[in-house]
C-alpha cells in the first residue's frame, strides 16, 4: 500500500496515475481521493496525477488525539506527500477542506507550489458567522460521535450545496454518499474539532493573501452561497488570481460538473506552463467606470 509519512509519524494513503508535471488533489471533509476519480482519469492523460486521503480518512492512519489535527497541519501534509514521492513543484488543487489547505499551502509552502486551485472555499469564513460555524462544526461532531457515520451521511450529503448534485446525477450523488458513509468517526469528528472548527477566518488572512504571487484560480459554484463571498473577497486580494463561477452549481463541483471544472483547471494549467497568467494589472483596479477622476 503506497504511503508517505509526514513529520509527525503519520503514514498517507495515496495513489497515482500518469506522467509529466505533477498535480495533486486535496479532497474535502465530505469526500476522499475516490472522490477525485474524474480528475485522476483526465489529468492523467498529460499530468502524473496524485490523490491522497488526509490524516483520519482511512486507509490514512486515523490520529487519536485532536491536536494531531490542524489547519496547518492539513497544508504540512501536502508538502510531506510531494516530498515523498521526489517531487520538487506540483499543481495543487483542492476543494472545500482541502480548498483551504491549498490556500495555506500557499502560504506556507510556496517553493513547492506551481500553481493553486482553490474550489469551493468559504464555509464559515465570512466574520459574522464565525460563532454559528463553530456551533455548526461541534454539532456535526457530536451527531457523528452519537450516531455513526450511516445516519451522519444521510444528512450531510443532502444539505443546501449538495443537493444540485443529487439532482443533476442521482448515480453519482448516491456513489458519493455511501463512500462518505465509510469514513471513520473517530477521524471525522477530530477533523471536525481540529481543523474545520479551528481554522483562521479569511478575513484573518487579508494580509497574507495579498503576498501571494503563485497562480491561483478561485473555483465556486453559483448556488453554493457561504463561499460566493469568500470567493470574492480572495479574487480581490491575491494579485496572481482569477475567478471562475460555474452556473447553476453547489458545493461538490468537481464531481457535480467534472466537465466544466476540468476544462477550466486544465486551461488555467496550460496558462501558467505557458507563462501567460501574471498578476493583475493595477490599471484594473478602480472605483469608478471611466477610469476618470
């Protein structure tokens, strides 16, 4: 079983397919690396594809302790996987949870990163509704502690960003529902407790954001409303970043839509190996229509 193991002792479960310049996808609280099967099967054609399951998704080692489990460490273990396997620049993309960890990653780690995508991040992010989330957060880990992962699943894969999947391809929504009913509980509730409850506001990271200079294309979903704004507030503060909205579309937008996302993603890669994805140019920036004072 291929597994790369981070600084702190824990072993990653990943798989990979392809050759060429290297992307690795970082998959949300709701999902694993299955959930990365269309982009595992596309990028491979031209990319060495990588998808991994994070700390506490199974085969993944499964930490007891909640304080193995953070924001930071979530983006440590990007790096700790593309250390693993020799690879000195990656493509990175992630959604949600995993949008998140891109973005940290960023920061973090930003020798290692040739370009990011940050999909379907925002949840809980906006500074009013901080105190509601972590509500929200520490409910959805005492539903998980109380009733097990089956009961957990069929809730969550039905809430209001979810259900334009279930919609638009029954099949798939019920493939990725009863995938998300395997995941362990013990390390779901600690990623619940550790990482999403826990992670900084992107209103807290304004500053930092502004810094950033990697490629990185902000992916969204029109009908996924916690992360239209959060959306916003990251196209006008990374300078080296575009947006893209897909219509009519919620949370889970690269299973819900894999055409539209995958097209999306590979064109934004073709930009940045081609050089073609610079930073904003400042003349865009004005409050008025004209231009003119």
């Amino acid at each position: 079983m291929p597994q790369a193991l981070t600084d702190d002792g824990v072993k990653l479960y990943y798989e990979e397919a392809g050759s060429g310049s290297a992307v690795i996808f970082v998959h949300e609280y709701a999902g694993d690396h299955r959930s990365w099967e269309p982009q595992m099967r596309f990028f491979s054609h031209c990319y060495r594809a990588i998808a991994y399951n994070a700390r506490g998704y199974p085969p993944s080692d499964v930490p007891a302790e909640v304080s193995s489990y953070s924001q930071a460490r979530a983006a440590d273990d990007i790096a700790s996987v593309l250390k693993h396997l020799g690879i000195e620049k990656a493509h990175v993309v992630g959604l949600s949870m995993g949008g998140f960890a891109t973005l940290h990653f960023g920061f973090r780690h930003a020798a290692l990163a040739r370009s990011l995508v940050v999909g379907g991040c925002g949840y809980g992010a906006e500074p009013g509704r901080r105190e509601v989330f972590r509500g929200e957060c520490e409910a959805t880990a005492k539903l998980l502690d109380e009733q097990g992962s089956g009961p957990f699943a069929a809730k969550y894969a039905v809430g209001a960003a979810r259900v334009q999947y279930q919609n638009k391809d029954p099949r798939g929504w019920r493939e990725f529902a009863a995938q998300l009913a395997e995941h362990s509980v013990k390390g779901s509730v600690n990623t619940m407790r550790g990482v999403q409850m826990r992670r900084p506001s992107l209103w807290d990271l304004v500053e930092s954001m502004k810094k950033l200079t990697i490629p990185t294309l902000i992916v969204t979903g029109d009908e996924d409303e916690p992360c239209l704004e959060p959306g916003l507030l990251m196209k006008r503060t990374i300078p080296s970043s575009g947006l893209i909205v897909i219509p009519k579309s919620g949370h889970t937008i690269n299973l819900e839509e894999p055409d539209a996302f995958n097209r999306a993603v590979a064109e934004f890669f073709q930009a940045v190996e081609n050089g073609r994805w610079g930073l904003r140019d400042p003349r865009s920036v004005t409050s008025g229509v004209l231009g003119v004072k």
